[in-house]
C-alpha cells in the first residue's frame, strides 16, 4: 500500500502546530466521516485522515515521519480499532459530558469539620451529620413503582444521545446531543415510584463516624467515596470529601509535623540554669535549661512533635526556643545586685538609674 503523504491528506504545511493539525484532522473528519458524507470514497477518505492524523499528532511518530518518511511499524498496528476512539475523544465530548446510556454519577459532597490541635495530632473519631440525596429505599434508586421496571428510551434506543445531521457551509456537520427524552440515560420510567417521584433518590440526614488519623493537618481532606449524592434513577454516588479545620493551640506553634514552644527565661536562669514546664501534646514536660543559655537557643525534644501521616510510629520533635527576657524595669535590690554584678565582671554601665538619683536626693 502506498503511504499518502499525511501532511496534504490533511491539508496543512509540514511546519503545521499540533493546534493546526488538530483543528484540521477536526474539520475533515466532519466532512468525511461515512456516516455523514453520501461520496463513496468516504469511508477510505475517513480512514487516510484518521490514519495521518494518529501519526502527526503523536510527537514521536511525527519526528520519525518527518525523517524517514514513514511512521514506523506501528503505523498500521491497531488501527482498525484507533480512529473510532479518536473519533468519540472528539465528538464524544461534544455530548457535555454525559455518560451515554447510564445514570449520571451523584455530586461529590463536601462537610468542613473543626477539630481540636489535639485530635488533629493524636487522631479522632468523629460523628457528623449532614443533609444528602441518598438512594431511594423504595424503589432501591431505579425510580420505577416497585413492580415495574425502567423501559429501554425509544428515542434513543438506549444509547443515551441522539446524532443529527445538519447541513451548513462548510458541508455537512454530526451534532451528538444528549436524548432529550431520557436525559442521557437510556432508560426511562414510566410508572414512577412515589416516595421519589421517580428520582430514584430522596433528601435524608445521614451520620457517619470519620476517623481522624493522627498528623492530619489545616487543610487536608478526607474522601469517603460513596457517601456523597446518590446519583438520580440508580446512577453512581458522589464522594464526600471531609475538609478539616485545625484550632490553633494556646502556646505550641505547628510547622508540618514539627512543634514549636517559644520559651522565655530570666537573665540569671539563663547564667545559671533552670528548669521549665513545656506544654506537650496530652500533658507537659519539665525540661532543663543549662547554665550558659544563649538567647535563641534550640532545645529538641525528640520525638513529642506531630505523627507522620504516611509513615506509622515516627514523630516529628517539638522544638523548644529559648529566649533571654531581659528586664524592662528593675527594683533596687535588683539594681545593686546587677550593678555589683558589673563590677565584678569589669563591664561599664550607667550606674542608678534617673529616678534612682533623684529618690536618693531627697531622702
Ligand atoms: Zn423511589
Ligand atoms: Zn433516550
């Protein structure tokens, strides 16, 4: 079989965008597609375009082409099949999205729930309850008076879309639209159930118990698949997706699974040491300043910050930020105790402070 050459079977230039090929590939294939175009040589015309736009369309194969003047081995192999695909990617998506010949799927849900800094880093099991379209009992969703049963849509014999051919300038066009009769679902309801209405859904309040796992953050979601809307006459149900909202703690900081406490001491406890109670998730824990402490010194506590949400059994630390506080205002047993201090140590400083001086006047 002679290879025709792709870029005039689709009429565009060899410098052609992947844009230019598709829109051209669009164009043709509308034209020459056998179901539309009364020419004879329109399934072999269909069948050329197809087959040139599986190979310029696809980098690789486009290259090669470009090179060798064939598109490879491959050019042929599975081809029979291809062009249909290639054909609904297209036209298929023109239906807006319907499911031909099924129910539609249900809508995804969505519940924000607000949960403690606590439960966010240990874990929870929480009830919630909240308004859905759930699946009618009556007729177990399929919409039919129980003892009937959904019908084959005449119109549409099941398919779901109906094609139309209209006529324009450019020749003539397939319109794919959804069957108005049964609304893209190939089945229609004659005698329709009465708790629903033949929605095969009705509105319920549901409870489920969703577990927190621990390390869960502001922000994350939780899928449930299956418990968001059921879909209308039988189709699939939605996901409900859990957004979870963390409350802030009074003094620990969160960064991804490490926590921050921002601690702050005196200059002598810092000179000298101390000890000081850190707030821990589920408790406190006494911690040991060492004689010597800089301002902005990191003490870890290893393995007290947030679980890993993929990796069971590690923790994050909690990181404990020591700060020096340094006095705003000191009494006079603290001001002779630093101004001896300074003494000792050599250091200049501006001994008694004004109101000091002016006190020790009049007395
Ligand atoms: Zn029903
Ligand atoms: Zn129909």
């Amino acid at each position: 079989m002679a290879i025709s050459d792709y870029y005039v079977t689709l009429g565009v230039e060899r410098t052609a965008s992947d844009a230019e090929i598709k829109k051209a590939y669009r164009r043709l294939a509308q034209q020459w597609h056998p179901d539309v175009s009364p020419d004879p040589e329109a399934a072999l015309r269909f069948k050329e375009i197809s087959e040139a736009y599986q190979v310029l369309s696809d980098p690789e194969r486009r290259q090669r082409y470009d090179l060798f003047g064939t598109a490879g081995s491959e050019a042929g192999a599975g081809f029979a099949g291809g062009f249909a695909d290639i054909f609904d990617a297209f036209f298929g998506a023109a239906a807006a999205g319907t499911r031909r010949g099924r129910p539609a799927a249900g809508s995804d849900l969505r519940y924000d729930l607000r949960i403690t800094f606590e439960e966010a880093i240990l874990g929870a099991s929480k009830e919630i309850e909240f308004p859905v379209l759930a699946r009618c009992e009556t007729c177990g969703g399929n919409g039919a008076k129980p003892g009937t049963q959904p019908i084959t849509c005449p119109q549409c014999n099941g398919r779901g879309e109906v094609r139309g051919v209209r006529q324009t300038m450019l020749g003539q066009m397939i319109n794919v639209t959804t069957c108005p009769r049964c609304k893209g679902d190939g089945k229609i309801v004659e005698t329709p159930c009465e708790t629903c209405r033949g929605e095969g859904r009705i509105e319920r309040t549901r409870t489920l118990q969703v577990t927190i796992p621990p390390g869960i953050d502001e922000g994350h979601q939780i899928r449930l698949s299956n418990e968001g809307e059921a879909g209308p006459r039988g189709g699939p149900a939605g996901s409900l997706y859990v957004a979870v909202h963390v409350a802030p703690h009074a003094s620990l900081k969160r960064e991804g699974t490490e926590l921050i406490f921002e601690a702050s001491v005196g200059l002598a406890q810092a000179a000298l040491g101390t000890t000081i109670t850190v707030p821990i998730v589920g408790g406190e824990e006494v911690v040991e300043v060492k004689p010597g402490t800089q301002p902005g010194t990191e003490i870890r506590l290893r393995g007290k910050g947030v679980p890993y949400l993929r990796r069971a059994g590690q923790r994050g630390d909690l990181h404990v930020i020591v700060d020096v506080d340094v006095p705003h205002h000191l009494s006079r047993a603290q001001r002779e105790a630093l101004e001896a201090y300074a003494r000792a140590t050599g250091e200049i400083v501006t001994e008694g402070g004004l109101l000091d001086r002016v006190r020790d006047k009049l007395a």
